[in-house]
C-alpha cells in the first residue's frame, strides 16, 4: 500500500503542475510553447548544477538507458504539452496531458511486459469517449481547437506515459536527482532547436522574467516530488491523484483567462477525468487469513 508520504508528496506534486501550467499560459502569450519548454529545462538544469556545485547533491547515474529514455520522451512531452497549451488553452491541454497514466499503463504492457488490468482498459475507453465529446464541443468556442492540435496533446500524453514508465525502471537503481537531471539536460537539448530565435531579453520584460522564473522552480519541485514518490507510490495511483492538476488548470484557466468550455466539453472533460480515475484506481488487498503464508511475518 502507499505510505503516507508518498500520497502527501503526489498531492503536492500535482497542485505544483498545475500552477506550472498557469504559469507556462502566461508566459506562452508572450514567448510561444517551445521558447517557454526551453527555459524551463535550461532554468532546472542550472538549478541542478548550482546544487552540485555547493555540494547538496551528488549526482551517481547507474542505469543510462532508463535515464536516456527518461530524458529524451520527457522532453518531448514538456515540448507538446506547453505548445499545446498555447494553442488550445491551459485547461484543454492539461487534461488531455493528464490521460498519460493510461499510456503508461499501456506502455508498460508493451515494455515491462506487465498485466493490462479489464480495468484499465474500461478507463482508457471512457477518456477516449470523453476526450471525444471535448473536441465536439470545442467546435464552438471562439478559438476551436483543431484536430491537429488535439493530437498534439494527445501525443504530450504519449510521450509522458514512457517517460513515467523509464522513471519506473530507473527508480530500481538511481535517485531522484540523477532521473531529474537526466530529464532537464536531455530536454535542453530536445528543445533548443524549437526555441530559436531567441528573443531578446530586454523584448521580454521583467514581468515576464519573474513569470518563466516561477515557472522553473515550481516544476522543479514537482518532478522531485513525484519523482520520490514513485518510490512508494504506484504508477496507477499517482495517475489518479494527478487529476488535481486539471481542476487546478481549468480553474486557473477559467477564472483568469476566461477560457469558457461549452456543455458538451465540459461533460467531456469530466469523463475524461472519470475515466483515468477508474483505471488508475487499485482497490485495498483483501487481508490474509491467519495461518496462511501470505499472513506469515518475517
């Protein structure tokens, strides 16, 4: 069963994504998604070598393969995720981001080789359904989401699903700090080529600074702390508590920049939520029976 701390850090985790999404719209209107991914990868990364450098962290990668992987969707991810967000809105993109844990479910299927739960499969089916009447309501909104950038949030979701599943297989031998560092450097590189031309610091502002800076530092402390807490927390578990980050994202979305979602998506989206909701959910074990061997203390 998850511990205490690792159900605390998961809930932190996702209120921090979803301000980071806050953040990152804020900052898109200005800067475009790709320029925004960039600076967060480069912000993390020099946060993560001044860490090194005063000697809080110590960096030990065993296992590169993992790490790679990790660094390499996950940047990728982040890349989509943020320019979805500056096409189809915060709250689109965060909940459409949010469907990865059943990617990550499906992926450690094809991966891991693990068991593909009925559950599961009824979850991914009702997120679809729901995701399906999101795009049908979209289509009267002032701004319709395209298709095209629909499947753009879907792939951020893809891509997340094997980043969540490499971060699994790197937890068996490495840290948070060496997954995390993995994730920014191999990000940087994943984004620059997308973030250019660079426009110039003085164009941006103060204002727009100080938000891409929060921007890093809340992202920061939610890849750490969910990180740590795929530790003790399942896959499955931490996709269902990561539901927060979309009621965050729509509430910041639609009371700040009034985004207005139709009937028909709004119905869409909680089934959505709904639907990784019951994928992700495990029910608690039946106790042993006295005598048996799994009732047995060693």
């Amino acid at each position: 069963m998850p511990t205490r701390r690792g159900i605390l850090m998961c809930l932190g985790a996702a209120l921090l994504f979803g301000l980071m999404a806050f953040g990152a719209k804020l900052a898109v209107r200005t800067t475009g998604g790709a320029f925004v991914a960039f600076v967060r990868f480069a912000g993390a990364a020099a946060l993560v070598a001044a860490a090194v450098a005063a000697g809080r962290v110590r960096l030990r990668a065993v296992s590169y393969a993992p790490l790679a992987v990790r660094g390499l969707f996950g940047g990728l991810a982040v890349l989509l995720y943020f320019v979805s967000i500056d096409k189809v809105g915060v709250g689109l993109a965060t909940l459409l981001n949010c469907t990865s844990p059943l990617w990550t479910a499906l992926w450690s299927r094809v991966i891991l080789r693990e068991r593909l739960r009925p559950r599961t499969i009824a979850g991914l089916a009702l997120a679809l359904g729901g995701v399906t009447l999101v795009l049908l309501g979209e289509r009267g909104l002032a701004h319709p989401a395209t298709l095209g950038w629909i499947a753009v949030g879907v792939a951020s979701a893809a891509c997340s699903g094997v980043a969540v599943t490499a971060i699994r297989v790197a937890r068996r031998t490495d840290g948070p700090w060496e997954i995390f560092a993995a994730f920014t450097l191999v990000g940087v590189v994943c984004t620059a080529p997308f973030a250019f031309p660079l426009p110039a610091a003085a164009a941006l502002g103060p204002a727009v600074w100080a938000v891409l800076a929060g921007v890093v530092v809340v992202s920061v402390a939610a890849q750490i702390l969910m990180t740590t807490a795929l530790k003790w927390v399942d896959a499955p578990t931490y996709g269902a508590i990561g539901q927060l980050s979309v009621v965050v994202a729509f509430a910041c979305g639609i009371g700040l920049f009034d985004e207005r979602l139709p009937g028909l998506s709004l119905a869409g989206s909680a089934l959505t939520v709904a639907g990784v909701a019951f994928a992700a959910y495990l029910p608690a074990p039946k106790p042993a029976a006295a005598g048996s061997p799994e009732a047995t203390t060693t």
